[in-house]
C-alpha cells in the first residue's frame, strides 16, 4: 500500500508545477484525502484505508498501541 501511495504523489509531482509551497502542500492533503477516504483497495477487501483503521480501532484494539485515539491519526478527514 506503502508503493501505491508514494507512486501517487510522485505522479502529483511530476505533472504539477506549484506557485508556492502552500499550493504543493494543498494538493497533497487532497491526495491524500481521496486515498484514505475514496480509493477502495483490492487488498483492503476493497475498503478504504481510513474504513479498516476504524474496524481494526473496533474489532482489533490489541494491535493499538494502549490508549491510542485513532482521531489523532493523519487521515485528513472528508470534511476537512
């Protein structure tokens, strides 16, 4: 999954030229945003990244770090 996302925002860059850096920093919090939230993935049982961080918070929590607050995660949620 690691490879699918950077090969994207390599993608971003090579086809893009920024104004500024807030520009570049704009379009990536988009991608990322799309990827966590909007990219089903075959290998996720075709959920999304940000869908089976909260079924594994859910169902797994043993694979958290103790007292962990998944909201505290860089998702870049929908509505932000």
């Amino acid at each position: 999954m690691v490879e699918r996302f950077n090969s994207g925002v390599e993608e971003i860059l090579q086809r893009n030229r920024f104004d500024n850096y807030n520009k570049l920093i704009e379009s990536l919090n988009y991608y990322l945003k799309c990827y966590n939230h909007f990219n089903k993935q075959k290998v996720l049982d075709y959920k999304t990244p940000a869908e089976m961080i909260r079924y594994w918070h859910e169902k797994k929590r043993e694979i958290f770090k103790e007292g962990i607050d998944i909201s505290s995660y860089n998702l870049c949620q929908p509505g932000t």
